[in-house]
C-alpha cells in the first residue's frame, strides 16, 4: 500500500502531480556475463568496479552433462597371446572393440634357461655324480619355476632310474650343477662359432662363477646369526652401546686435543720456537710478552693498565679471573698440559707448551715486582698488617660486609666444595670475616677446587688406562 | 573414446570369473573382484534316505532320520558328489548363475593329493561344464589377500590348522605341516567340559519358550518334542552352540595355561539357549590351550600322539625346514588367517611364543582386524587373481583339458 492509496481513501487531494514524481531508480547495469560465486546483488554494489578476486564458493557435484552421447561398454571375446591354446575369454570393453594385442600379454617373460644337445652334453657336461637325464630334469625345473632356487630345490623330485643311485640333492648342489653347466655351455659355443664375447656376455660368464664351498660357510654363519640366544643378543646389544659410547668419548677427546694444539700454536705461528730455548732467548720473550701485555692495555683499557696489580693478583689465583687473553692462555695451557703432552706423543709440541708456560710464570713475577715497587714508596714492605693498612685499587662506594665479597663459585662446583669444609669441620658461614681470614678462606677455597679438578682428571685418566689395558688384554687372548 | 582404456595401475580385467572357497565348516562363493563372497553356505549336507538336503534352510530343519555328513576330510574335499551339490547350490540357487558361462577358480589346500586335483578339474569341466578353470592353493590366496607374494600363511580354521611358507607366489611343500588343532578340536573340548559340568546342550530349535533365571540356577524352559532326530544332527545343532560360546567367551592366555593366571582374570557369563547362565573363569582359557599343547592337554579318556605338534611349534617346524637365506624373510611376514585365529588374545600368544623362538630374527605378524578379512582371506586372495590381467593366462581351456586330459592340472595350477 502506498501513501498515494491512502491518499484516495481519504479523499485527500495527491500532493504532487504524477508527471513530477521521480522516475523509478534505474537498476544498475551489470555486464552481460555471469560471476561465479558472487551474488547479483553484491555485485552491484560494487558499482563500476570489477572487484580484484572473486570469491569462489565450493560447489556441489558438478552438474553432468547429460547432452554428451554415452560411450558404451561391449562384452568382448578376446584372445590372449601369452597363450599356448586360442582359448576365447570375454571381458567389458569401452567402446567399439579393437583388434589391438591383449595389453597383459606383453608382461609374459620367460627366464632364458639354456637347452642342450646329447653331443654337447657328452662334450663337456658330463659328470660321474649326474646323469644326462638329471641334469635335464634340473634344466626343466629352473625353466618351470624361473630360477626361483628356494622353490626348485622344493619341487625337486628326481626319481632315478635302476641302475642309478638315489638323489639326495642340496641347493648348493642343484646351483653348482647348473651354473657349471651354463658357464661350460658358452664356452663351447664360444669356440664352435670362433666369435668373441660380448661383455655382456663376459658379465654373465663371470656372474656364473659360484662356489660352492664359500655359500654353505655363508649359510653356516648366517644360521648362526639367526639361532643366538637372547642372552647373546643382549651382550651384543650392551657391546655395541658400550662401543658406541668410547667412540664418543674418543672423539671428544680429539676435540679437546685440537682445541688445546690450536691454543698452543696460536702466540707463534710463523716462527719457530728454537730460538726461545736458551736462556736468553726466554727471558727475551718474557720481555716481549710484558711490552706486548702493556701497549695493549694502554690502548684497549687505560684504566686497567693504571691499576697493574688488580691484574697480578688474577693471574695466578683464578685463571678465569678476568685477565686478559694473553695471560690466560699459558694458565690454561699448563693445566691442560697435563693430559695435552701425555696423550701427543710429539716432542715439539710439548716443548711449544713449555716455552709459552715458562713466559706466564716469569711475567706473573714480574708484575707482582712491579706492585711491590708502588707499594714500597709508603710502608715499608711487610708491615703493612702491622699498621693495619690496607690498599685497595678501588673503593666500593657505601658500607658492606665483608663476608658478600667472598667469590662464589659455580653451584655444582660450590656445593662439593661445600661438602669438603663440612669434613674438614669448617663452617660454610665465616664466624670472623676479617681480612686476613676471608683471604685465608678464599685461598682453601681455590685450593679444594684445583683438588677436585685434578682428582677428577686422574680418575679420567684412570679409566682411559683400564679401558686400553682391557682392550689389549682383549686383543692379546684374540691373537 | 574407441581404443579400450589403458589398464589401470592394479591391472585388472574383470572377465566375471566365479570363485569358491571350500573350507572345512564354510564354502565361500561369488564373483571375482569383489571383495567378500557373496555367498557362504555350511560345507555339510543332510541325507535322509535317498534325499540330500544342502544350504542353511535345509541343515537346520529338523527332520526324521535326516543325517548330517560332511564331504571334506583332512581340509580335502572326500565326497566329490555331494561337494559339486554344494557348488551346484551356492552357484545356481543363491547367485543365480549358471558355471557354463564363467571361468572358475577353486581354492583347495597345499597338501592336497594329485587325484583329488585331477578330480577337481574333471568336475569343473564334465559336471559344472565351465570353459575354463584354475585350481589355486588356498595359503597363496590368502598371501595375496594379505598383499603378499612372500610370506608364512598361518591358517587356523575349522578342522585343520596349516602353516605354508610361501615364495613369490609358490608353496614350499616340503615345509608345509599342518594339524588338527584347530576349531573343531576345541569344540570337543568344550563339550568335554560341559559334560564333565553336568550341563546339558539343548540346542536353539528344541526351545519353544524360556524364563530368565539367575545365576547358577536350573533352566526354565519349555521344549519341544521331535521324533526320530539322529544324533548327527543333533551333533550338527550343539555345535552352533559351542562356536557361538567361542566366539562370545573363549580366550588365549598370552603365556602357557596357569590356572593361577587364568583365575584372576575376570570370568565371563554365557547364556545357553534354554536360559542356564554361568560366569565362566578359567575354564574359558582352559579349553584353548590344546591348540599349542596338546599333549599337555588331551581329551578326556584320550591320548594325543607324542609327536603332535602345537601351533608355535608348527610355524617353528615350517621355518627350519625351510633354507637359511629365507627364514628371515618368512618371520617378518607372517599372515594369521582362519576364523579360530579370531580368539581374544591368539595373536598375542602366537607373537610371544615366536619371539621366544627366533630371539635373533624380527618377527611381523599381519593379521587382518577385519573378521570377515580373516575367515575369508582364501576367498578374498582367488578373487583378487581371477581379476588380474595377467592371470587370464593360467586358466586350463576346456579345449586344453579335452586335448592333455585331468593331468593337465599338474603342468599349470603350480
Ligand atoms: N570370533 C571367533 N572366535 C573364535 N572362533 C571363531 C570365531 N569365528 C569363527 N570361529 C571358528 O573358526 C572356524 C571357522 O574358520 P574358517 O577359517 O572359516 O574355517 P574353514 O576355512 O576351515 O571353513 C570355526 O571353527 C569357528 O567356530
Ligand atoms: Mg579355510
């Protein structure tokens, strides 16, 4: 119902005359062609514009075509050629039938098992443990089952005439009979038409070759893979693991190994080290170290370089004490030393880890010297306690205990540690943190860890030792 | 669209081959390529005078003086005229086609005797009058059902229990041993134990009405009367009975019998047909273990040959008898068919045992988890081969037989 029908049953006059009222709202022209997945009306309101990517929605089954013309399917007579008789089988065929070969036909192969004749057989065939009838029953069987060995010696079933004696055949005795046959049988035809071998032919003379001793030892052994015991099986299993696991540690071990040689190589690498064996060349190199140590403190660290003792205080207590590369490396070098020149037996390179210890060692003096020489300008040396001086390189600001400022160690490590003082009786928490005994306790610190280290360096060693002993042991009753 | 369609991957031709699976307690019958038969009628017939009564309507029907034989022995088929009344029936009244117009392929088991397979084919050719036929070994069937040109067939059925090692599609037949110990041997142990029990069999058609009573308590049921019933058929009746109690409550124990072990298991309820109840505990467990040991475990008043051999220890034969260089090969793909191979816990069993046997080997064991996939695998592996292209070359034309004669079958069925 629209206002102009109200209007007229209210005989109220029409407010604006028909001819001026709007014509009705043109429907938006679309193109001729239909979109897919999109409706007509949302695709008005895209206006003009034709939108980038259309929205497809996933239909149902596709519609068929019914106006397409069936193909139909005929119930054929067929003839298939991997037959010895014409027998007639029928089967669904699309389409008019062709003539066309039965395609199943072509997979209809053979294995090429050779014949042979009475002459050729008296040649070269004959054997006192095999009759020509035999053998030609064993060639009929390998062309019936393909060369299919397991089945053959399974069918075989030879029954001898009188004046034979009975078969008792083996696998290994139907192979060797018959690839002897086979290899002899080309040998003959090789020279009856005077012509060469192809190599294929070759590949398959040599192929031929079977022995007969070496399969039944195969077999043997493979029976006695097969029938181990379970208890065999796991001592194998355990070995194994047990192999796998000294082969990982062997290679960590050469890791190590290389990784000390690179950090023993790396301070000389062009020269050689002949020159630094006498005396004065060391204490050459120790001077060259030290200058080397300074000019690159002035440039990397000014401050640190100001403060010479901090440094001399970190090489010989912690050796990852915050000194620098230089410093450290030697340190290490000669803990590692240890194991480094037991297990290289070169003399050259523990000679290098001599040469580049003794420097560390002589620098570490000197350094220390050199803060003695500081301190001697105001106490006279050793009496500092006396006068209850200390020095310090640098201030913390603020009050705090001096009990914080004991070095922890890494946990696993501290909790052993731990452990020791307990033994030992000593308290973990100091009772009196003055100076000289938190040093003191420091210091037995340090010296429980460098403890548990080499303990545990030895009992590494200690089973390396057993485990090669062992080996030897095993290698000896081998022999 | 003139050429015919390339042959698809699978190579198959459908040439509308028929197939039957005759088993010990079941033939399977149907078209080749589809994947059940479509019919499977009891491989027993009725004989009332000069009357025969085959296919289910007419076993179950009790009448006067009918008898119920069966034309199998040995897993062979004994009776070849009443067998091709079986196939006669199957074919011609249940898929209403006539074996003129088909090729057909007839499973029969390894061990089968030449006779009998010459015999086959002249029934096929002479009685049936198909034009072609092909006689295939059962286990090979069952392996290709499976997916598997290689592989140990362990096939535990109704009366025969078989185990056949197979290469590339042929049998070993000197590996291949087979049992008693199967289906229908537990059957007599069940029925031992009823009686031993005091429980009468009252079989499903005597029973024109029952009452539910509890536990433990004498039957309520009316009976029906019936004259002149032979014992065979009654025999025939019970033994539905004592299949529904092993489908429904017989078990396997996954170690050799322990009554120990067997009682802490739950015990389950069987309802005969004339509503006696009973929890079953042990006594479910019991009855099975004849399958891997018989000896131990021989019928009452009997005694089992000492040289008979259990399941395991079949499959155990089979694999040493067979070449070193295969055995690994045959335990990891071995294929457990036959209905009784259905038993809760008998593939377990079977794969514990093995891997005690052959520690050093990896032992697979496919076993179908359809129970269709495993009565029927005989069935299911004939119908695959009538529908391979490549087949088409094996079957013996009616041609052939007439020209070579029943021998014939010897050259081609391998
Ligand atoms: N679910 C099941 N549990 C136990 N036994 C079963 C089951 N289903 C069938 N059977 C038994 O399996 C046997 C039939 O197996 P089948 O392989 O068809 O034998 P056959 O091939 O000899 O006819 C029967 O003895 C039947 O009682
Ligand atoms: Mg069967």
């Amino acid at each position: 119902m629209s206002s102009a029908d109200i209007r007229d049953m209210l005989d109220l006059p029409s407010q604006v005359p028909a001819a001026s009222r709007p014509p009705p709202a043109k429907r938006i022209k679309t193109d001729g062609k239909k979109l897919d997945g999109i409706h007509r009306e949302l695709h008005n309101l895209l206006g003009e514009n034709t939108p980038p990517v259309t929205v497809m929605q996933s239909k149902f089954k596709e519609k068929p075509n019914w106006m397409q013309k069936p193909s139909p399917w005929v119930w054929t007579k067929f003839k298939n050629p991997a037959r010895g008789d014409d027998l007639e089988l029928y089967h669904w065929v699309r389409g008019a039938p062709s003539n066309d070969e039965y395609p199943f036909a072509k997979f209809n192969k053979p294995v090429d098992v050779p014949t042979f004749s009475k002459e050729e057989y008296d040649k070269c065939l004959a054997d006192t443990a095999w009759t020509s009838r035999e053998t030609e029953y064993l060639f009929d069987l390998c062309r019936e089952y393909d060369l299919r060995w397991l089945v053959v010696q399974d069918r075989y079933d030879y029954e001898p005439e009188e004046n034979e004696p009975p078969s008792i055949r083996t696998l290994e005795d139907l192979k060797e009979r018959y690839y002897f046959c086979c290899r002899k049988l080309m040998e003959l035809r090789r020279d009856a038409s005077g012509a060469d071998w192809t190599p294929r032919d070759l590949e398959l003379y040599n192929a031929m070759n079977f022995n007969k001793d070496k399969e039944i030892m195969r077999k043997q052994y493979l029976e006695r893979l097969l029938s181990r015991s379970p208890a065999e099986i796991a001592e194998e299993e355990r070995l194994i693991l047990e192999y796998r696991r000294l082969q990982e540690s062997s290679k960590k071990l050469v890791q190590d190994r290389e990784e000390l040689l690179r950090l023993l190589e790396s301070p000389q690498t062009a020269n050689t080290f002949a020159q630094y064996q006498s005396p004065q060349g060391l204490s050459q190199l120790a001077g060259n170290i030290l200058a080397s140590d300074k000019n690159r403190r002035r440039k990397g660290a000014p401050e640190a370089a100001a403060q010479g003792g901090q440094v001399a205080r970190a090489v010989p207590g912690t050796p990852n004490g915050g000194a620098p590369p230089q410093a450290v490396t030697p340190q290490q070098a000669v803990q590692n030393g240890v194991h480094g020149t037991k297990q290289t037996p070169q003399p050259g390179r523990s000679a290098a880890a001599q040469a580049a210890a003794t420097p560390a060692v002589s620098k570490a003096e000197l350094a220390q010297s050199v803060t003695n020489k500081k301190v001697a300008k105001r106490v006279p040396p050793g009496q500092e306690n006396l006068y209850g001086i200390s020095y310090h390189d640098k201030l913390v600001q603020g009050v705090y205990l001096r009990s914080t400022k004991i070095s922890t160690l890494k946990p696993t490590v501290q909790t052993k540690v731990a452990s020791i003082l307990a033994e030992l009786g000593i308290a973990p928490k100091l009772a009196m943190p003055t100076a000289k005994v938190c040093d003191r306790y420091e210091a037995l610190q340090q010296a429980i860890n460098l403890l548990i280290e080499t303990k545990k360096q030895v009992d590494k060693l200690d089973h390396e030792v057993k485990v090669s002993t062992s080996g030897n042991a095993v290698q000896e009753s081998d022999a | 669209m003139a050429n015919a369609p390339a042959p698809a991957v699978y190579g198959g031709d459908e040439i509308s081959a028929l197939v039957i699976d005759p088993g010990s307690s079941w033939t399977r019958a149907g078209f080749a390529g589809e994947d059940t038969p479509k019919v499977v009628v009891p491989t027993f017939y009725g004989k009332s005078g000069d009357r025969i009564y085959v296919g289910d309507n007419d076993l179950h029907s009790p009448r006067p003086g009918m008898e119920i034989l069966s034309p199998m022995s040995d897993g062979c088929v004994s009776d070849w005229d009443m067998t091709v009344k079986i196939w006669d029936y199957a074919l011609s009244k249940r898929l209403y086609t006539e074996a003129k117009e088909h090729p057909l392929l007839i499973t029969e088991p390894s061990w089968n005797p030449a006779k009998d397979r010459e015999k086959a084919v002249e029934v096929a050719f002479e009685e049936l009058g198909v034009p072609a036929f092909y006689l295939a070994k059962e286990a090979v069937c069952s392996a290709f059902a499976c997916g598997k040109p290689t592989a140990l067939v362990v096939d535990v059925g109704s009366a025969v229990a078989s185990v056949t090692p197979i290469i590339d599609g042929l049998v070993l037949k000197k590996a291949t041993f087979h049992s008693e110990f199967a289906g229908d041997y537990i059957n007599s142990h069940l029925s031992a134990l009823f009686k031993s029990k005091n429980i009468t069999l009252t079989p499903h058609f005597m029973i024109a009405r029952k009452m539910p009573v509890e536990i433990g308590q004498p039957p309520q049921a009316t009976l029906k009367t019936f004259d002149g019933l032979t014992e065979s058929f009654l025999e025939f009746q019970r033994a539905r009975i004592l299949n529904e109690f092993k489908e429904s409550t017989s078990g396997v124990l996954e170690q050799p019998y322990n009554e120990v072990i067997a009682n802490i298991r739950p015990a389950r309820p069987f309802e005969f047909p004339d509503g006696y109840n009973l929890n079953f505990g042990a006594d479910r467990y019991v009855t099975t273990e004849p399958l891997f040991q018989p000896q131990a475990y021989p019928l009452p008043d009997s005694t089992v040959d000492a040289n008979a051999q259990g399941i395991t220890e079949l499959i155990t034969a089979s694999v040493n008898a067979c070449d070193v260089d295969a055995r690994a090969n045959l335990v990891n793909n071995i294929v457990l068919i036959g209905g009784t191979s259905l038993l809760q816990g008998f593939t377990e069993r079977i794969n514990i045992e093995l891997n005690q046997a052959f520690p050093g080997m990896k032992i697979r064991i496919q076993a179908p988890g359809n129970s269709s996939e495993r009565k029927y695998a005989g069935w299911i592996g004939g119908s695959i081969l009538a529908s391979l292209g490549t087949f088409h070359q094996m079957w013996i034309g009616k041609k052939e037989f007439e020209e070579v004669g029943p021998t014939v079958v010897e050259k081609r069925c391998k």
